[in-house]
C-alpha cells in the first residue's frame, strides 16, 4: 500500500493555473499533490554571446527552492554565494527539456528564460517544474506572436515530465517524498507529446533493476505523461 493510499499507476492530484503574475509574458502556478512550483517566462531581446548573428533564440531556465519549500529552513544560495550542483542539474534539465519542443530559429535572436521556484517540496519538484515551465513558455510566445514578434508556430510539441520508481519491490508512478525517501529506485522521465523521449534520469538505490523493471517504468511513465499533456492541452486550449 502506498502511504498516500494511491493506486499504483495514479498520479498525485495535478493542477495548472495560467496567468497568475500581471509581470511575467507567461507564468503557471503548477501543484502535483503538495509539491507547488511557481513558473514564470520572461522574454528578453538578447541572446548568449554565441548565438549573435546566427539568427536563432534560445530558451533557458532557472530553478531554486524557496527557504522555507521544506520542513527545515534552507538557507538561500545566494547568501552562501553560489548555486548547489543539483541547483545546476535541474535548471540545466528543464532548459534542455523546452528547448527539445521549440523552433529557435523560428524564435529568431530572442532569449526567454524561465523561472521555476519551488514553493512547496514534496518530491518531485524538476518533473512537475517541466510540465509548468512548458505552459509558461506557450503564454510567453503566444504573446510574442500577438505582437507579431514571432511566427506562431515556434512550439513543435509539447513537454511534461514524471518520475516512476520501485518502493517496496512495485512499481510506482508519480512518487512524493514519503516513497521517494524509501525507494529501491527512482526515475524522471521527460518526454513529448507525440512520444519522443527527451530524457531519462534512473538510478537503483541499492541493489540494480532489470530491463523488465525498466520496461515497466517507462510504460507507467508513458501514462502518466499522456495525462499530463492532456491537462496541458486543456489548460492552454
């Protein structure tokens, strides 16, 4: 029995609320279960010094935890004057995850960076931070287009993310802090909405899985993706 009384392919309770900054071009609050990320896009004319004169964009991300995002405060990063290595590899990961959907060329030499702060933690805060971010981007370049900044097909698809894993020898989908804690092995799957796998994190706690465990995993995770892209299809529509 999984502590949140969850069936074993259901996913946390998922929402996604557009437009909840006046500042930000795009901006998602998304909540999977009690893990809250707060998403927001900002265009920006300039590009990386190495995409100058190429013609093409870029879309880059930014992540963090608020201090109090967990039951002990945390002090800020930039009170101790740098970013964490995992700080790094999730912001790093939501960046490359947008930017698998995204035409750059069609975005032509502009920037959006999105800022995914996490609010609240509990697990899972790169797969759901993935799955705002791409609602974010969409509002960000639908209001490029409205100003014919952009062509308005720059999204080639869509992008969400989920994590599966083995707690207590099942397989699990969407796990929250309390399984992830204990798990024997855990996994974050990103991939689009017409099935392409953008990436896939897996890693055995103890002893290693087998093929058909991971089978299992990515066929859980293809479910629970397919959910998630209908939410976004619904939020956006």
């Amino acid at each position: 029995m999984r502590p949140s009384k969850r069936a074993a392919e259901d996913l946390r309770p998922v929402s996604l609320e557009r437009a909840v900054s006046r500042h930000a071009e795009g901006s998602c609050l998304v909540k999977f279960g009690e893990t809250h990320v707060l998403c927001l896009a900002s265009v920006g004319e300039g590009v990386p010094p190495w995409l100058k004169g190429s013609g093409r964009g870029w879309v880059t991300a930014e992540y963090g935890m608020l201090p109090r995002s967990t039951s002990e405060r945390m002090r800020r990063e930039a009170a101790v004057g740098k970013q964490g290595g995992r700080t790094q590899e999730i912001q790093r990961l939501i960046g490359r995850s947008l930017r698998a959907v995204t035409d750059l060329q069609a975005l032509g030499e502009k920037q959006i960076t999105v800022d995914c702060d996490v609010i609240q933690a509990d697990g899972g805060t790169r797969t759901a931070a993935i799955t705002g971010a791409w609602v974010a981007l969409h509002d960000a370049l639908a209001w490029m287009a409205a100003r014919s900044m952009v062509r308005e097909n720059v999204l080639k698809d869509q992008v969400a993310a989920v994590s599966c894993g083995l707690y207590r020898e099942n397989a699990v989908l969407d796990l929250d802090y309390a399984e992830d804690s204990e798990a024997e092995a855990d996994a974050n799957f990103v991939m689009t909405g017409r099935g392409g796998v953008v990436e896939v994190q897996a890693t055995a706690e103890a002893d290693p899985f087998s093929q058909e465990q991971f089978d299992t995993l990515m066929g859980m995770a293809r479910k629970g993706i397919d959910e998630l892209i209908s939410l976004q299809k619904m939020t956006v529509a």
